[in-house]
C-alpha cells in the first residue's frame, strides 16, 4: 500500500505549529513596540522642527538684533533643539526597551 502524500498546509503546520496563527505578544515586546514607535514618531517632527528653524532662523540685521536681545527669535528657532533633545531621549529609551525584550526573550 502506498502512503498518501502529505499537503502543503500539512507539512507546515509539521514544521511551523500552525503560521496563520499568531501568538499574542508578551508585555516586553509591546514596551518595545511602542517605544519604537514613539521613538520614530519624535524623530520625524525633531526634523521637521531643524527644517522650520533653518529657515525661520534670523538673518542679516535680524540676526543681529536677536543677538543684541533687541529683537527675540522666532519660536521654532527656540524651540528647535529641545524637540531634537526629546527626540535623542525617546531613541535611548526606545534602545533600552529593545534590549530589554531581547534579554527577556532568551
């Protein structure tokens, strides 16, 4: 008697345990998904916040007046570098969760 050859479907649940179905995640790899993802998120507007202030940045005369105290700097300019300093914390944060859930899942 011959053996019936086995299916796709078969074979991979053998070798995989099932592909369609997804386990759920554990809490380290959810802290680190949305880490990144925050990571990412304030990293798009610390650029577009650099790319505002390069062009709202004060020139010629102005530029000198902003430095005299005379005249103050246009907001964006101000509050460029601490939107880049958020960014820098959510990417370390963001890096510290990610090694975390690959300790975790060893």
């Amino acid at each position: 008697m011959t053996e019936r050859k086995r299916t796709l479907a078969e074979v991979r649940e053998q070798k995989y345990a099932n592909p369609k179905v997804a386990k759920p995640l554990e809490t380290h790899e959810k802290v680190a998904d949305a880490a990144d993802t925050a990571a990412k998120a304030t990293r798009v507007v610390a650029v577009a916040a650099l790319a505002g202030a390069a062009v709202a940045a004060p020139t010629g005369l102005t530029a000198v007046g902003v430095s005299l105290g005379l005249v103050s700097a246009p907001l964006l300019v101000t509050a460029a570098p601490i939107l880049i300093s958020i960014a820098g914390g959510a990417a370390a944060i963001s890096a510290a969760a990610s090694l975390w859930s690959k300790y975790k899942k060893r």
